[in-house]
C-alpha cells in the first residue's frame, strides 16, 4: 500500500488550487487596481495577453476597454499594458 496522507494531501492541493482559482474569478474592478494586477500577472506568468484571458476566462475587450479609460494600452513587444 501506500502513504496513507498522500490521498489526503493530494485532496488538500486540488482544493487548495480551486480556492485559488475562485478567489481571482473576480478581476479587480477599479482599473487601477486592475492594471497593477494583469501587468504583474503578464509579467510574471504568461507570455502574453491572450494567453492570460484563456488562463483566466475574461473578456480581453472588456480589460482593453476599461484600462484604455485610464489611458493604458496593450503593448505586445513589452508584454505589458502602458
């Protein structure tokens, strides 16, 4: 047989991830606040835009819209909103 934690621990990281998933489901709605989030989230995790929508389920034109409202947009070379 096995470990018998390693079942446990195992449930523990998927639910753990699902948390984690849920928490972000809800982008920041002040474009402040979400431009911080998507530029360090391009920066950090994703090679671009488009993979970070998929990632996140959003609606690219949405985010382009509301961070175009604080004068930011998407520059593909930099992999960042500015």
């Amino acid at each position: 047989m096995g470990n018998p934690l390693h079942g446990q621990t195992v449930y523990h990281n998927i639910e753990e991830t699902r948390f984690i998933m849920t928490e972000y489901q809800n982008l920041p709605n002040d474009p402040a606040m979400l431009l911080s989030f998507v530029n360090t989230q391009l920066r950090d995790n994703y090679p671009s835009f488009s993979e970070f929508v998929a990632a996140f389920h959003v609606d690219a034109d949405a985010i382009t819209e509301k961070l175009k409202m604080i004068d930011y947009e998407y520059d593909e070379t930099q992999n960042q909103f500015v």
